[in-house]
C-alpha cells in the first residue's frame, strides 16, 4: 500500500523472501512472519526469527514514513550501570520530548561498590557497606563535589562521625599498642556515608531521575549482553536479560574489565580498558552477639610495622555509622596481597581465615559471631587509571560512550566525574537539549 519498488532491498524479491514481501504489502505481517522464517530457515539453517522481524520493521518503517515508528528505537539511550550520567541525562529532552533512558544494573541495587548488605535472620537484622567505606569531594571532582552537597541536603547523606585513622601490625599480625592514630579533625570531618545506609544514594538518584522525567526505566538484577550496532538504521540492539531492546546510544559505565567482556576487547572503548588491571578484595562481613567494647576506635587502616604485606587491611565497626542497625556489625577488608592470591577460594573458607585473622589482630578473645560472610569484589578498584582527557572514551561512529572509574582515576568521586562526562558525550551525539 504506497510501498515504492526503490525500497524494496534485492534479496527480498527473491523466492524465499516473496511470502514476506507480499505480507507486508497486504498488511498481514504477523500471521506471514513465521511461514517465512521457516522456508528461509530451512534453505540456510542460520537466520533467526528476530533477523526477519528487524528486517520487515526497516522495510515497513520506509513505506510508513513520517507515520510508522517501526525503525524508532525502544531507547534514546541504554546505560550500563551510570549513576551519574543518568543524573544528568534524566533532566533533558530528545525532539522535543523527555528523553527515554534505559538504566541496567546487573547487581540488585543500585550504586555499583557504593552499597549496603542488609541481612535479617533469626539471631537479628545486620547492615553492612561492605563495599565503599566512606566517600570525600575533592576540589579536583567539582561534580562530585555538588551533588554530595546536593544528597547531604536531601538527608541521603551526612559526616561518619566515628573514629577513624590508622594503626600499625607487627610481623604476627597483631596491632601494635598505643600505635592507632585517628585522623585530623579536618579529615575526619570530610568523611562522608550514605543515610542511612550507601545504598540510599542510589535510590535517592533514581528518585529523583524518575521526579523530572517519566522516561526513566530501571533494571536491577538484570545482566545486558550482545551488544550489536546496527549500522542500517544507526542503533544498537542488546540483550537485556530475557529481551532485546534497541536504542540510539549505548553508555558504559562498568568497571573495566566488564566493559571490556560487554564490548569486546578489540572495541574502541575496549582497546583502552583492557590495559587496565584491578585488584580482587576479599571482605568479610561480620556481627557480634556482643559490642567489642574493647576497642576504642572505630575504624582503622592497618599498616604493616615490620614491612610484610599485612592480611587484613581495614576493619571498621559498620555499627558506627550514622543510621545503622544497633547490633555490633564490623567489616573485614583484605589487603591485595593476600586477597589476589586466594581470589579462586571459597567464601567460607575466606570468612573463616580472615575471621581468625582479626582475632589474632586483636590478641584477645572476641564474642560469639552472630553472622558471618565474606564477599569477593572482583574489581576492587583500579591500579593504572589512564586518566584520560575527556575522563571517557567516545565513539561516535557507533554512538558508544564509555567510563567508569578506571578512565579518570580510582576513587568514588573519579567515577561520577566520568559518568557526568559519559552524559556529556551521548548529550553532543544525540544533540538533547
């Protein structure tokens, strides 16, 4: 109906493609897609029914014109984790509409290592950040800066208030009397958490994204794969855990070496996250049935006295932290040198050793554990940040930007510098307003 011979590709006339053709002259697409599929399958043995679908939806698309939305894409953009730049993205239009953002996170929050572990069993209900400890806005990360003003406002994020500094470790791993040394009032005043818990931040993020745009749609607990850019209709289809979705831009803001097994290693972005290396952290999630009342001190990075590796390199009581459960909950983080060697271990046999650690770090008896559960960061943080210009990489022949904060340093605030950067990118691409 109206379907110009012009677009009408060659290998669609053929015999194979003629029931195809003919169904979307007379309008009867679905009930033809299959016959189709079957006698092309048959001929080949590779063509998949999606192949077919896309293909009719460009064909109908360009006899549609202004009136088919067959080639729009689901998304304007799909992000890959990016808490930031949906921040940002959130806030702006695409022709004269709100934008339509896809957020995906393969974790069951939202925050990436800036999360809490809630657990609530029979012996109580435990909160644990067992992934960023604490965060600081440094005047090189103005962003950062702004938006931790921004969630302190919103009472999402307020000073750790603990005690809080470093403390030394002989050769036996035991700490060193009278060696702990909180830090200056300054910095221990700079030492910001979520409220009450880092997984409020996330939250708050995707409140407010969701209070200024309705085209906001969130994914947790849910894995994007096979991204492949379609250079007919200049977009991107991906898999999005049992869907395929397509959108004009694709924004990764992984760590690197996800980016590198979502992209490929030989991709734009991928060349340059490849070189990256990033430490395995073991932590240790630990509650007392009991407060250790012995230890005067909240918090401490643990250095080694004697010049050996230590086992454990922080521990901190969870418990301190402004807006946590009241049990006794304290964190276990493992130094690289002991956690890289033993990434391949079992979580069990992990919470047990690095358990055995921390009572011999501090030479006395401690009470019965209440819960206890190492969990294995694979991606700790990075030890070769390239540091790049535009804290991202760009590809705009493909409408592919990613970060992270490997590509701007390696610190939390590093992170959303790079995703404020990775909106700015699909912003210029997308040319939104």
């Amino acid at each position: 109906r109206g379907l110009k011979l012009a677009c009408v590709p060659s290998w669609l006339c053929t015999t194979s493609f003629m029931p195809l053709a003919a169904a979307l002259v007379s309008g009867m697409l679905p009930q033809s897609i299959m016959h189709c599929t079957s006698r092309v399958s048959t001929a080949t043995g590779r063509w998949r029914v999606a192949t077919y679908a896309s293909a009719v939806g460009r064909l109908q698309g360009e006899a549609l014109g202004e009136s088919g939305d067959a080639r729009q894409p689901t998304f304007d953009v799909a992000i890959i984790a990016g808490l930031a730049a949906l921040s940002r993205l959130a806030k702006t239009r695409c022709r004269n509409r709100p934008t339509r953002i896809l957020l995906v996170e393969q974790g069951r929050g939202l925050g990436g290592r800036v999360c809490t572990r809630r657990v609530e069993d029979a012996n109580g209900v435990f909160s644990f950040d067992h992934g960023c400890q604490y965060f600081t806005a440094k005047p090189t990360q103005p962003n950062f800066r702004a938006a931790v003003e921004s969630w302190q406002g919103a009472g999402c994020v307020a000073p750790w208030g603990g005690v809080v500094g470093t403390a030394q470790v002989d050769g036996d791993g035991r700490l060193v009397e009278q060696t702990f040394a909180a830090f200056p009032p300054s910095k221990a005043a700079s030492l910001m958490v979520g409220l009450p818990s880092m997984s409020a931040i996330g939250r708050h993020v995707i409140d407010e994204a969701k209070k200024v745009s309705e085209s906001v749609t969130v994914r947790t607990g849910t894995k994007a794969a096979a991204p492949v850019w379609d250079s007919t209709n200049s977009q991107w289809q991906l898999q999005v855990g049992d869907e395929v979705v397509t959108a004009s831009a694709l924004a990764v803001a992984t760590s690197a070496g996800s980016c590198v097994r979502l992209l490929g290693e030989h991709s734009m972005a991928g060349e340059v996250a490849r070189t990256v290396n990033s430490n395995v952290c073991w932590a240790v999630l630990v509650a007392f049935s009991e407060p250790l009342s012995d230890i005067p001190w909240d918090a401490a990075l643990l250095e080694s006295a004697s010049g050996e590796p230590t086992s454990i390199a922080w521990v901190s009581r969870n418990s301190s932290k402004p807006g946590r459960s009241e049990s006794e909950c304290w964190i276990l983080q493992a130094s690289p040198e002991w956690s890289n060697p033993r990434a391949a271990w079992h979580r069990d046999d992990v919470a047990g050793a690095l358990f055995k650690e921390f009572r011999r770090l501090l030479g006395c008896e401690v009470s019965e554990t209440a819960y206890l559960e190492a969990f294995r960061w694979n991606n700790a943080f990075p030890l070769n940040s390239p540091e790049l210009p535009d804290k991202c990489v760009t590809d705009h022949k493909q409408c592919l930007v990613a970060g992270g904060d490997w590509a701007a340093g390696n610190r939390v605030g590093d992170a959303y510098e790079s995703g404020v950067a990775v909106a700015a990118a699909v912003e210029a691409m997308l040319e939104l307003q």
